[in-house]
C-alpha cells in the first residue's frame, strides 16, 4: 500500500506560500541605485544602502536574475527591495 496525502479540510490546512515579493515603487539614480521607495505620501528616501547582491538562479527551469539591496530609509527603518532584471520590476522582499 502506498502513502497518499489527505486533501486539505480547510483553507488554515493548506500549503501557503510565504515570503512573497511584493510590487513597490522605487525612484533610482542613472546607475539604478534606489533614491527612494514607495509612492506619493508613503515615499521615503533612502538614507544609505547597507548591502548589494545579485542572485542568478533556476536556469533549468525559469530564469532568475535579481539584483538585491539592504537599505537603510530616512527614518531609520531598514528594508530589503529588489530589482528583476528580466521583467525590471521592483519588489520588497520581507524577511519573515
């Protein structure tokens, strides 16, 4: 006899994906470093960027290209945003 999962009961008893990107707006210099984030009245600017990275990945499936910054905003709250450098979206990635 083979094991076969059960069918969720509930929505509560199903696999949710977590960690998704979400869309922002991001107004960036000539050399595409983030000046601020946000849009209208939630716009902040950005203080300092802490890290840079890029990620390159999943070239057998679909590719993967991102080009991630940690910044420090002029409130002193820190956020992670990202650039997709195929579609050349921005998005924040939050870290929980």
């Amino acid at each position: 006899m083979f094991w076969k999962p059960r069918e969720p009961v509930n929505e509560a008893d199903s696999i949710r994906l977590l960690n998704l990107p979400q869309p922002l707006a991001v107004d960036a210099d000539d050399n595409g470093l983030p000046r601020a984030v946000g849009a209208g009245a939630a716009s902040r600017q950005v203080a300092g960027i802490v890290d840079v990275w890029r990620i390159d990945d999943e070239w057998w499936r679909t590719t993967i290209s991102r080009r991630y910054f940690l910044l420090t905003l002029e409130d002193g709250v820190s956020r992670t945003v990202f650039q997709d450098l195929i579609g050349d979206g921005w998005y924040e990635q939050h870290a929980y």
